[in-house]
C-alpha cells in the first residue's frame, strides 16, 4: 500500500546528485508498480493457498517495521516537536484496517477493480485540499476529479449473477477507494507537520502491528507457518513498493509529477493486464471503457 502524498525536503535528494540516465532510473519506478501489483496477486492467491490474510497482513506489519528501521534509519527526535499524534493514531488504526478491506475487494471484486479504486482515491485529497486547506480550484483540476469518480462508478459496476459474492460485490472498490483516500489526506497532515517520511512510517507501521494481531485474533485465527510466510512476503513487497517509491523520487528529484503518474498509471495498467490475463476476470464494455477514463483521470489530476 503505498505512500502517495508528496514527499517533504526531509525526504527528497538534492538537486545537486549526478544526473544519470533516465533509463535506469525509472526502473525504480517499475519496480514499486511491480510490488504494488503483486501485493494485489499475493492477496488474490491468498485463499488458494490457504494463507489467512488477517494474520498475513498483522505480520506484514512487523516486517515492514523491522525494514522501515534497517532500511530508512528513522530520526526519532523529530517526535518529541513535530509529531501529530492523533493523526499517527488514526492512521495506525486505518492500515491494518483498509489493507483487510483491500483483500476482500481483490477477493470478490478482483485485481482490475481494487488496484483502479485505489489509485483513483489521489481524487479524494485533492476534494480535501479544495475544502480544507483553502487549495485554489482550478478547471482542469475540477475537470481530473469529475473524471475521476465516473471512472470510479464505471470501474466498480457490477452486473449479472451475484452468487459467491457476499453483499454487493460493487461496496468493496468504493470502500477501498474511500479509504485510501482518507490515508492518503491523513499522510498529508503529517508531511505538513513536518514529520520525516522515515519516522512517520516506524512509528504508524508500529502501532499497525498489535492492531493488526488484535483483529486477526477477533477473527478466531489460529498462528500457524502459512499464515507468517504470507506475511512475511507480503512485508516485503509492502515495503519494496514504498521503497522503490522514494528511490524513484530522489533518483528523479526534478521530475516528481512524472514519477507520481508513471506510478499510479502503470499500477493501473499492469493490474489490468493480470486481472485479465492471468485470472480471467470478466469486465464488461462499460467496465473498460472506465478504466480507460481512469487513466485519462490520472493524468488529468497528475498534470493540474
């Protein structure tokens, strides 16, 4: 589940680095959209393989602390000034519980229809910045977001038989779309608190861990290996995808509305492709037709 809100200068390289090729350095990119699709696979397979995904995604959670710790070496000074601790609060609840969301919706709405909902949820903090942050609402903007949520409506539609599917199958992307978007407004408070990505990351992902055990518990999940190997792959696709992220940021640190669009259009586009490739998933003509928009409605909001 990546972190979309735009990075803060503790978190960004200097304009100053070599300049490199730009070949290589959009492989970080392709690498983070590689990950963030097959956290998506991983959930999908998750049934099949008999994997319990409550305690796959409790365990993910301590892996991506343990790399968050090893990996971006967080400042922990910064929280005794600077940390919005409500907003971790919230945040630390919302993971675990939007990442449940998100297998449930992969599971019964499929890979095409969950990773599209998730991308297209960048509409909600730019409604946020409008109405909450005094954000100045411009055409094209307006115009991004309008497309945005059609695209949604289109890309969640469901028709025909509902068997095997509890409830209406169509709620799963609207409420991964929904949630996201609320992570993605409360990551924004915290960039604007000043927070370092690296910090907010230990400390969010660490009060995701016993929440997380919490709610695989409530559930009657038994521990067993299946359950920790799950997790442990998913932790690290997790955290490739957030780490492949910021390497693409400062690997291109001129160019991070490119990097924003290559990534949120490519998760779209390559989740598209295995949902329909790999795992067969039926979409209708006005299915696709909406996720072409969707498309169109990234690169629309990306370039506002």
């Amino acid at each position: 589940m990546i972190y979309s809100a735009p990075l803060s200068r503790h978190d960004t390289a200097q304009p100053g680095q070599n300049p490199g090729v730009r070949i290589p350095r959009m492989s970080y990119v392709l690498a983070s959209i590689v990950c963030s699709v097959l956290v998506s696979v991983l959930l999908k397979l998750a049934p099949r393989w008999r994997i319990d995904v409550a305690q796959a995604i409790a365990w993910n959670y301590g892996v991506a602390s343990l790399a968050t710790w090893l990996l971006l070496k967080p400042e922990l000074a910064p929280l005794g000034t600077t940390a919005p601790w409500p907003t971790l609060v919230a945040l630390g609840l919302l993971l675990p519980t939007i990442f449940l969301v998100l297998a449930l919706s992969v599971r019964y709405a499929g890979i095409v229809r969950s990773d599209a909902a998730q991308r297209l949820s960048l509409v909600l903090p730019l409604v946020a910045a409008f109405l909450l942050f005094g954000e100045r609402l411009t055409p094209l903007k307006f115009a991004g977001c309008a497309l945005g949520l059609v695209a949604l409506a289109g890309v969640a539609w469901r028709s025909g038989p509902r068997e095997d599917r509890p409830g209406c199958a169509w709620t799963w992307p609207l409420l991964v779309f929904a949630g996201f978007g609320v992570i993605d407004v409360l990551f924004k408070r915290v960039a604007a608190a000043g927070l370092p990505l690296g910090t907010a990351l230990a400390v969010v992902f660490a009060l995701a861990l016993p929440i997380a055990f919490a709610i695989a518990l409530a559930r009657g999940t038994r521990l067993d290996g299946r359950g920790l190997a799950g997790g442990v792959s998913l932790g690290l696709l997790n955290f490739g995808n957030i780490l492949f992220y910021l390497r693409a940021h400062r690997a291109l640190p001129d160019s991070p509305a490119l990097v924003f669009a290559s990534m949120n259009l490519g998760v779209v586009a390559l989740g598209a492709l295995v949902g329909l490739v790999v795992f067969r998933e039926q979409l209708g003509r006005l299915n696709l037709a909406a996720l072409l928009l969707a498309l169109v409605a990234i690169g629309v909001l990306v370039v506002a």
